[in-house]
C-alpha cells in the first residue's frame, strides 16, 4: 500500500475497504467506513487541533453505536491525522518560504542593516515557535563576539554578553562552523562554560538553545540562535530554516560592508574634491578680505564694518566685544599667543595694541576654521586694533575740545558769542537751546590716590561719551565732572538728573552722583548764567550727598527751600529768584502789586474775603490777581509744600528789599 498521506480521497476509502479485508460482511464494514469519515473529514476542514481527533470514537462509544461504526472511525482517525499532519507541514513550509522571501526581499533593498537583522531575528523566533531569537557577531579588534540584536530577551545582562573566542555554546559553533543544539544548556558539556555567559543565560532562563553560524565563504562572522526556556527538541527541518535565515543575515552583513566600503571610497572622492575646490576658495577669500580690509582703513570704516565684512567672507557671525565681555582665558591666550583660539564652539581673536587689551573678535558658532580663514580672522584684529586707536585718539581730541570749550563758557565770561557759537557748532552743540547744567561725582570708596584718579579719568571719559552722544559739553572740574547738555521738550531737570547718575553709574560701574540747575537759556549771549547754574547744580549734587542719595540725580527744584538748609553758602536769591521770581518779574515790568497780594493773601490765612479788606480792594480785584499767581506760578501753588515754599520766599524777598532800602 503507498504512503496515506500522498494519496487522493478515493485511494484512502479503498486502503480503508482493504484494511477491513473481504469475506462476509465486508459490504456492511466498507459502508460504515464511508460514513466514519464525515466527522474527520469536518475536523479537518475546520482545522482542529490533533486532541479534537479522540471525540468522533468517544462520541461514538457513548451514543452505542455498532462495533464495526467505531472500528471504522478508529481506522479513520489515524488516516485523518496524517492528512492533517501533511497540510500543518505544507502550511508550516509554505509559511517559512513566504518568511525566506520577505527577508530576501527586505535584503535586495537594504537600507538599515541594523532593520534587516532586527526582521530576520524576529521571522526565525516566529517560525521556529522560540521564547528567544538572538544574533552574535565577531569583533575581530577585540578578539570576543558581542550580542547584536536580541528578540525576546528580559535580561539586560544577557542582552549585553560578551563573549571569548571558544566559549559557550556559540564558541562551539563558530570553531566548528557547524550548527549545534543542546536539549539542556547547563547540562551539556560538550561546550565551554563560563561565569559570565553562564550568569546570563540563567537571567534569562534559557533551557534548550540551537546555534547556526553565519557564514561568508568559509570564515565565521557570528551565529544566530534560537532558544527557549523549557526543554525542546529541535528537529531537521528547524535546524535547516534557521541555517536558512544565517545565510541571509551573512549575505545582509556582507551586503551592508560592500556598501560601505563603496560610500567610503566615494566619500573620500568627493572630499578630494571638497579640498581643492575649498583651497582654491580660501584663497580668493584671503584675497577679498585683504582688498575688503584695506578699503575700511582708506575710507575711515568703524570697527563694525570690520566685523560685517569678516562674517561675510569666513560665512558666520563675526563680533567685536569689549575685554570684559569675552571669555577671560581664551582672551589672554589669544593675546599672548598672538592667534585666534577655539573657545567652545567659537573662535576668539585679541584686539591689542601695546599690551593693553581692547577687545576680541569673536567668530561664533563655528568649531571647525580652515587655517587661512583663521589667518583672515587674526588679520581682521589686527586692523580693528589699529582703527580702535585711531578713534580713541579722535575721541581724546574731541573730548579735549569740548572740555576747553565748557571751560571757558564756565571761567571766560567776557568771550565774543559769535566765536562762542561757532566753536559749539564744530562740535554739534547748539548754545542758543535750553540747557541743563549737570555736576556728577563719584561716591564709591576708593583703595588709594591711583584708583581714584583713575575712576576719575573714567568718569570724565563717560561724561565726555555722553556730551558727544547728546550733543553736549563735558569737562573735569573739581574733582568730579560738569556736564552741560540740552533738555528735550517735554523733559526736566529732574528726570535729567537721573538718567545721567544711572548712565555714568552703569558706565563706570560705580555710584554716581549729580545735581542739576534749572534749566537755562542763551548761553552764548548769558555766559555767566552758565556758571550761576554749576553753582546750583554743585549745591544739589552737596544736598543730594548730606540726605544720604548717594547714587541718584536730582535738581534744585525739587529741594525747595530745604536747599537753603542744606547748601554751604546759602543762595537766598537763588531761592527767591525759583520760587516767585515770575511774579517778581511780572510786578517789575508792568507796575502791579501781585507781590503785595500774594504776602496779603497768606497772612490772612488763605481767605480772599478778608485780603480785599487788608488791602483795600474789591473781592473781584482778589480774584483776579489770584489768577494771575496761578498762571506765572503754576496750578499747585496753593498746595501746602508750595506754599510754606512761596511764603518763606516772600518773607526773604520783603527782607532783601528793605535791606536795599
């Protein structure tokens, strides 16, 4: 009889007749064989697990069918279970074959070696039905095999196992070049064991292990492994597709080297002609820069300009920042080395002249420079040390003008105001505009007689900044600095003040104090105003230092008269002069009694009421002179700190006159 298991429906229910053999009743056995098949004929059909095979006898036996019912299912179940056993293997083949396919596939578009592994390992552990898939590969460097890709492990131990040439179970495999399997891992002896593999394996509970090695031509480069933590028996056909998935993975392996190799020598193609092309355009950089740099020096370029043209030919960002700003250590290095020095990810190039630091070019964000772009950066210091110097040098000269100029409106009052405006004009200063003089000292404490000479060099060169910027006037004057700059529309003396004690502080990093005058005007026609104004603005600057604001700007307005109380010389007219000087002037010029008024009105407590009658007038006339006060005054002048302020002045101004007299 041929094999049951390749024969067709008809071959199987003759093989069944002739297993029932001939003789009497042979008709009545053949037909209850035809009819056992049906419930196996259903379990197959359905796919049924090889258990469900038991349930058409036992069914049989416990409905009482016939004797010859229930020998012809026993003679059919073992003829259905081979049939079934032949459609799993068909299926089971079917299903390694379509794996093999996508794998190769996956193989023929190799884009990620490391993905390609990672498919194979995982279709071999799915296929061969293991709790662990894992692939080894040699380190001809270190001399061991390391794991390279795992599916399926827990252990972070095993997943990270290194391995000596010859041991364990894939030491075996790779000095054999064979596939080996052990049913029990530790008690198989066949192989090397080793502490550490023997630790790794026990984290991951492994039992029964198959190794294949992968092969290029006849050397091993690793071995893949299936493995599960129960005891198995690997058969033929699994040792066979798993051999099947190593050759695979080598050709993957050897695949993924040819490529690197080729991307290898076409890289260092095109990096030869990376070099050539960037050498023939570094040097017609440094040629453009030299042209660049020489056209800033001949044109009076700024320092700026240096750094924009610097950034376009080197193709980054290129500053200029002052000594205190730029890295301490890779400043004085480069100063000291006289080259540009890598800081981080930036460049740094000292900007010195004689020793003395002046700043640094700083390339930013550019790790790697090509000598000659490092070359055009040092170069590029270079010149914008030599323009620093210049522009200091101007500076100086300007400041030096301008303090001459300051000094002589301040000391040489009987100078022609033609020539005096002029001189402004050169310097963009213009003396027919309101002024505010500014007396600025320095409050911080000083070690010895050199460093406060130099802080005062410091401020002087900060005040000078300033008047430049501003289009004022600044000169060193006892001991401190005078500042004459123009005020705004819409700005005071006060907020001047302030603004200039912050900036001077912040500049020289120290306190700094200033007092300011009121505002003046026509100083070219008026120069001795100028001095009157220092004179209040020094005595602000001294009531600003007596209450304790070292550090702050106020004007003489906003001191009223405590002023009086707290300046050394005492300047009554001053005072009387900025608290009803409007009102003074106004009576001198058109002959009316508004003083007379106003010293009325106080003394009869504020009431208008009773003013007409100390004075003889109407209560309108009051009124009206009232009015008059508030409009040359300002709307406040009845508020309580105003008006202890104009009563005390009236007092000193009643007293002035009869002194006159």
């Amino acid at each position: 009889m041929g094999n049951p298991v390749s024969m067709s429906h008809d071959q199987v229910r003759s093989a069944e007749r002739s297993e029932a053999g001939a003789g009497p009743g042979a008709g009545a056995g053949a037909s209850a064989a035809g009819g056992a098949e049906t419930p196996f004929l259903e379990l197959l059909a359905r796919g049924a697990s090889a258990d469900a095979y038991e349930q058409p006898v036992l069914l049989a036996r416990a409905e009482g069918r016939s004797a010859e019912w229930i020998a012809a299912l026993e003679r059919a179940k073992p003829l259905a279970l081979r049939v079934r056993s032949e459609l799993e293997g068909r299926r089971r083949r079917e299903a390694e074959l379509s794996a093999l396919f996508e794998t190769a596939h996956d193989l023929a578009g190799l884009r990620d070696l490391d993905a390609v592994l990672r498919a194979i390992v995982q279709r071999a552990r799915s296929l061969l039905g293991t709790d662990v898939a894992y692939l080894s590969l040699n380190d001809p460097v270190r001399g061991d095999t390391y794991m390279r890709v795992t599916e399926g492990s827990v252990a972070a131990r095993f997943q990270q196992l290194r391995l000596g040439m010859g041991e364990g179970l894939g030491g075996l495999v790779a000095q054999t070049a064979r596939p080996y399997v052990t049913d029990d891992y530790f008690k198989d002896d066949r192989f090397q064991h080793t502490v550490a593999i023997d630790a790794g394996v026990r984290d991951e509970g492994l039992v029964a292990i198959l190794g294949v090695p992968l092969m290029l031509g006849h050397h091993v480069i690793g071995v893949l492994f299936a493995a599960d933590r129960r005891a198995r028996v690997f058969d033929r056909e699994q040792i066979a597709l798993l051999g099947s998935f190593a050759a695979l993975a080598a050709a993957a392996i050897d695949t993924a080297n040819l490529l690197t190799e080729t991307r290898s020598a076409l890289a260092g193609l095109e990096r030869a002609n990376e070099i050539i092309r960037d050498r023939s355009g570094v040097i017609e950089r440094a040629s453009d820069v030299h042209d660049r740099l020489a056209e800033l020096v001949l044109r009076g370029g700024g320092v700026h300009d240096v750094a924009a043209a610097v950034s376009e030919v080197l193709d980054g960002t290129v500053e200029f920042t002052e000594a205190l700003a730029a890295p301490a250590r890779a400043l004085e290095a480069s100063r000291a080395d006289g080259h540009a020095v890598r800081h981080e990810d930036d460049w740094i190039a000292a900007v010195a002249a004689g020793g003395e630091l002046l700043g640094a070019l700083v390339l930013r964000g550019h790790p790697g420079l090509d000598p000659v772009d490092q070359r055009t950066l040092e170069r590029a210091a270079m010149v914008t040390s030599l323009l620093l110097l210049a522009r200091r040098s101007a500076a100086e000269a300007e400041q030096r003008v301008r303090g001459e100029l300051l000094d002589d409106l301040l000391d040489a009052r009987d100078r022609d105001p033609r020539l005096l405006r002029e001189r402004a004009a050169r310097l963009r200063a213009d003396l027919d505009a309101t002024h505010v003089v500014l007396a600025a000292r320095l409050d911080g404490p000083a070690a010895d007689a050199d460093q406060e000479a130099d802080a005062r060099r410091r401020l002087w060169s900060a005040a000078s900044h300033l008047a430049a910027t501003r289009h004022g006037l600044a000169a060193a004057r006892d001991g401190g600095t005078v500042l004459l700059l123009p005020l705004e529309p819409g700005d005071s003396a006060t907020e001047l003040a302030r603004r200039t004690a912050h900036h001077l502080g912040t500049a020289v990093h120290e306190a700094v104090t200033v007092g300011a005058s009121a505002p003046v005007e026509d100083l070219a026609v008026h120069p001795d105003a100028i001095a009157a104004a220092y004179a209040e603005g020094r005595r602000c600057l001294d009531a600003l230092r007596l209450l304790g604001r070292t550090g702050d700007g106020a004007a003489a307005e906003d001191f009223g008269f405590l002023g009086l109380l707290l300046a050394g010389d005492r300047d009554i007219a001053g005072f009387v002069d900025r608290t009803i000087g409007p009102v003074v002037a106004y009576d001198d010029r058109r002959g009316t009694d508004l003083v007379r008024t106003l010293d009325a009105y106080f003394g009869c407590g504020m009431s208008p009421a009773r003013t007409k009658d100390e004075l003889h007038v109407h209560v309108n006339t009051v009124a009206q002179r009232l009015e008059r006060v508030g409009r040359l005054l300002g709307d406040d002048w009845q508020s309580p700190a105003r008006a202890l302020e104009i009563q005390l002045a009236l007092r000193l101004h009643r007293l002035s006159v009869l002194g006159q007299d």
